[in-house]
C-alpha cells in the first residue's frame, strides 16, 4: 500500500480533451485520452487524497477500475469544463489541469447537420476564444491552494521546450507547470509519458520518465 501522505487534502484533477461541437454530427478535439490525468487521480486516491475527478470525453476504459474514493463528474465542452471546475476549486486543496483543453470554439452550433450540398467547394469556420480556465483558477486561488498546469507542447529543442515552459507558467499564474512534450506519435493515449515540472519562476524541479502512473506519482510528490 502507497504511503497516505495525502490523506486529508482535497484534490481536484481534470482529465481528457474537451470537444466543441459544429453541428449534432461533428466537433472539434484533440487526441487526450485522459490517461495521464487518470492515473494522477488514482495516485493521489491511492495515497490517502479526497478527489474529486472531472472527465471530458475519455478513450474507452480509461476510467476503469475505479477507485471508490474518487467522485467522477463527466464533462464535454470547454465551457462545461470551466463550470464544473470553478464550482469544484471552491473547497479544492490542490488542483491539477491535465484536460486538454480547446483554446476557441465554433461561434455558432448548426441545429442541423452541415450539408455540403449547400457549401461551396470551401467551408469556413469563425472560431472564438473559450475562456482560459486554469488562468481564471489562479486568479481566485484562495490561501495555501496550489495550482499545477500542464504544457502540451510540440517544440522538439529542450532548451525552446523549456522557454516556452518558463513563460506559459508565469502567463497562467500557477505554482508548477507540467511540461509534456507532444507529437504524431508521442504521449496521447500512450501508457508511457516523459515530463519536466516547472516551479513558479520557471525552475526544473524534477523531471520523470515511465509509465503514466510512475509519472504521477512523481508530480504529487513534488507538488503536494
Ligand atoms: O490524456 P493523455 O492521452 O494521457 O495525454 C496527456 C496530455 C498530453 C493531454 C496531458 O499530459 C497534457 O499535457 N494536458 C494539457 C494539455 C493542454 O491543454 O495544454 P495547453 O498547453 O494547451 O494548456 C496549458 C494549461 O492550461 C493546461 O493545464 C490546460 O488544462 C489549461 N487550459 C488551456 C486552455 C484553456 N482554454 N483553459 C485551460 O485551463
């Protein structure tokens, strides 16, 4: 059994990709399974955390087994998401964002589905901003509340990586930054994830490499 050294803290993670539908057919993702963000639940459960748990559009049997201290609430949208997340943070100890979350949405729904009898040969979609809930979420934090982000990135030089890390963390306002590098091939729905965790200024704290649970347990260790 896992050492209970986050027994009383209450813990609040998000995890998968959010959707913003075009029409009752179609939407936009992105290619989050929401196993990272799974298995931080899980560790932190199996480490004796009271978490609460909200999913957006998981692959298949990510959520399976459950553990029974975590309480699970399903979300679609970017704006589902922010609701459900700020309700949450309220009495929320630590908070982890893995979601990945859609940065704009289409700025009208279709009723019907989008026919391309009635297109022309292009379609144009007009897409605006969703709110940036992990910015909104610093600017409430209440005392003693630490807030941890992720970087999902593509830059493939360590030292841009880490640039582009060191400035998101300040721009979100958070007290780690998770940064996670992304590609074709790399990280989404994989069971093996390589990250580097940010301080608040920016600093390497740890960095971890292995299977998403192992990664998990390395980020609480540094961010609890
Ligand atoms: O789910 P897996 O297949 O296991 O893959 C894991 C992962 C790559 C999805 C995960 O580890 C990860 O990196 N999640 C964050 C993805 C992301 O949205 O990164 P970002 O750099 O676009 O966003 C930065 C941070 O701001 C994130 O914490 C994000 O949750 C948050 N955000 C982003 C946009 C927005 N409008 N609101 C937000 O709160």
């Amino acid at each position: 059994t896992a050492p209970q050294d986050l027994a009383g803290r209450r813990i609040l993670v998000t995890a998968g990709g959010t959707r913003e539908p075009l029409d009752p057919v179609r939407f936009i993702g992105n290619r989050s399974s929401g196993k990272q963000g799974v298995a931080l639940a899980r560790a932190a459960a199996d480490r004796g955390g009271e978490v609460t748990l909200i999913v957006a559009n998981l692959d298949d049997g990510v959520l399976e087994p459950l553990s029974p201290g975590i309480a699970v609430q399903h979300v679609s949208t970017t704006l589902e998401l922010q609701e459900a997340t700020l309700l949450a943070a309220g009495t929320a100890d630590l908070i982890i964002m893995a979601a990945a979350v859609a940065d704009y949405r289409p700025q009208t729904v279709a009723a019907g589905k989008i026919k391309k009898e009635t297109q022309g040969d292009t379609l144009e979609l007009k897409l605006v901003k969703n709110p940036d809930i992990l910015h909104e979420l610093t600017g409430a934090r209440h005392d003693g509340q630490v807030i941890v982000g992720f970087a999902a990135e593509t830059e493939p030089d360590r030292d841009a990586l880490l640039a582009l890390g060191a400035a998101k963390a300040a721009r979100k306002g958070v007290d780690y930054l998770v940064v996670n590098r992304v590609g074709w091939t790399e990280t989404f729905g994989k069971d093996e994830n390589v990250v580097i965790v940010l301080d608040a200024t920016g600093r390497n704290v740890t960095e971890a490499e292995g299977s998403k649970s192992s990664v998990a347990d390395r980020i609480l260790d540094v961010v609890r």
